[in-house]
C-alpha cells in the first residue's frame, strides 16, 4: 500500500465524472470522449453485475478501455462493482461475493487503476426499498426474517470485507466503499465500525455526501471523522429528504464548508461528479430507482448539468486557496 499512498502526496485535486450518467450500459468508448472533450481530467468505469465483469471487459476490451483512456488524458480513478451477497446468511453466497471481488480487482488493475469501489451491503442480504420512494409511501415498511442472529449476520459480513481486503492488499488496491442508506455502512459510524473490526490499510470510503445526508449526517462532520480514510469522492446535492443526485449547489448541503473540511483533513485525491436525477441523464434498459427511465446516452442537458456542478466546486476551491489540477 506504500506506493499507491506515496503517489497521492504530491497530487492536487482532480475533478472527474462517473461514466454511468453519461451511458449507463456499455460500450463506453464514445462516451470517454465526450467525458474528456467536456473537460474533466478523469473518469470511473463500471461493472454493474459480475455477468459484466466477464462478458464486456474481456482482455482486448480492457487494453482496448486503457488505451482509450490514456489517449484521452484521462486518469481512470476508480473501477466500480458490487459483489451481492456478501452479508448473506448462504456461505456460498458470500464465497461468490468474494470472488466477484478477486475478479474486480483484476479488471481494475488491468484498466490501470489504483482503486475499486463498491457500494456497502444490506443486513442479511435484505432487499431494503430505495429512499426515493420514501415520501410516496404511507408506511415505510421493510420485511424483516423472525429470528435472524444480527450479530452473527455481521461478522460474517465483516469476515467477506476482511477477506476482499486481503485480495486488495495484495494487489496494492486501495477499496472505496460507498455509504448507502440502510446498509450495513450507511453513515460515518458505520463506515468507523467497519474499519476497526477489518484493520486493512486498503478500506476507506468512497465520500458521497448525497447519500449520507438524508441518513442525517452533516457532510463536512463526516470528513472530519473519516479524515484520511476518504478514499475518493461522489459530488452531487439534494435536499436531505432522499439520495436524489443534484448538480452542486442546487440543493442544501454546505459545499463551503464541505471543501473547507477536505482541505482541512488534506485530501488531494478525485472529485467525480456523479448526476443521476437531472434532466437528459443516461438510465439502463433495467427497471432502475429514480425519476429518469431508459435513455441510452445522455443528452445535453446533463452534460450542461455535470460541467456547471464541477464549475461551481471549483469556483469554491478558487476562494479557498485548494489547488486543482
């Protein structure tokens, strides 16, 4: 983990965007482009199911991805995949879950990068509603199994984090996991609590404020608490009631004080803009949460949408004196 620490000293913040608005599906090549012609300096790819994993980034795809790239400027920042399972109560399950992991690692070294994110697990694999759909609902209930052992439902979830971890490691990956409502990291204590029982140099968080603050956490606190275990960041806005995705600055968190606390705790890694709730946003062919359906390729609109969000960050770390690249 030495070297891929050694190589953020001297770095200034970078301000990327997540590929999925953009094209939620691949292939992704045309979409790279537009991304760099719209000025961002780096980019996340992703792999929405391990079928994706071994289907789409096959060996000359992936030297065909990183070439691509490179060409481009562009810096690939993180490589994102879920694993589902890794809390199940089924071993096999979490056995797979792990492996879907091994196999994230190897397509991310493969594209180039230093890290992989994922989106943290539900307890005991449940399905959970998404929180948009929380002020439509009378109730907001969730079905939970008579006589499931919590306790035990998250040390197996904590020995499946372990053991990707030690796949990290080896690798010299650095993994983000993103906080989720209702998952198993769904806030700072959670992320907080997850890194004391695995103790892997390797685990950090992907900071995404959009999805902590309507789980009642004030972003900037977050950053403070986390400090250098933030790994990579998600930028969009809401206003705290679900995790719509907002440009910046179009709904209540505090950017300014946000900015002033990643200064402050000395985080010089990417910046992604990541819109998923804003007009002409890319959404797959799959039933998918929020308001926007099926559109292959994003219109202008979005790309109008993620340009004026990285804007409008940068303009604050002009204020405050926060180098960028």
């Amino acid at each position: 983990m030495k070297e891929v620490e050694s190589m953020n000293e001297d770095r200034k913040i970078k301000f990327g965007s997540s590929i999925w608005p953009w094209r939620w599906e691949p292939p992704y090549e045309t979409t790279l482009s537009r991304i760099a012609k719209a000025g961002f300096k780096a980019v996340e790819l992703i792999a929405w199911n391990r079928e994706a994993l071994d289907t789409y980034y096959t060996p000359q795809k992936i030297r065909e991805l990183r070439g691509t790239i490179a060409d481009l400027g562009l810096e690939l920042s993180e490589f994102v995949s879920t694993p589902h399972g890794m809390s199940s109560p089924d071993k096999k399950a979490r056995d797979a879950a792990v492996d879907h992991f091994k196999r994230l690692c190897e397509v991310g070294i493969g594209l180039g990068t230093t890290m992989v994110n994922s989106v943290s697990s539900y307890p005991l694999d449940i399905d959970f509603p998404w929180i948009t759909e929380r002020p439509h609902m009378q109730t907001f209930h969730v079905d939970l199994p008579s006589g499931a052992n919590w306790n035990q439902n998250y040390a197996d979830y904590v020995d499946s984090v372990r053991r990707c971890c030690d796949i990290a490691e080896q690798a010299n990956l650095r993994w983000a996991v993103e906080a989720h409502p209702f998952r198993y990291v769904a806030n700072a204590m959670g992320m907080l609590r997850l890194i004391e029982h695995v103790k892997s140099p390797a685990l950090g968080m992907n900071f995404d404020p959009s999805h902590l603050f309507p789980c009642g956490e004030i972003p900037e606190v977050v950053i403070y608490e986390l400090g250098d275990r933030i790994f990579h960041c998600h930028f969009s806005d809401n206003d705290a009631m679900t995790n719509a995705h907002w440009r910046p600055g179009k709904g209540k968190i505090d950017w300014q004080s946000v900015m002033m606390a990643l200064k402050e705790v000395g985080f010089k890694g990417v910046i992604s803009i990541e819109l998923e709730d804003v007009a002409g946003v890319s959404r797959g062919a799959s039933q998918v949460p929020g308001v926007s359906k099926y559109k292959p390729d994003a219109g202008p609109e979005l790309e109008f949408e993620s340009v004026a969000g990285m804007n409008y960050i940068k303009d604050i770390c002009n204020e405050l004196d926060i180098p960028f690249a």
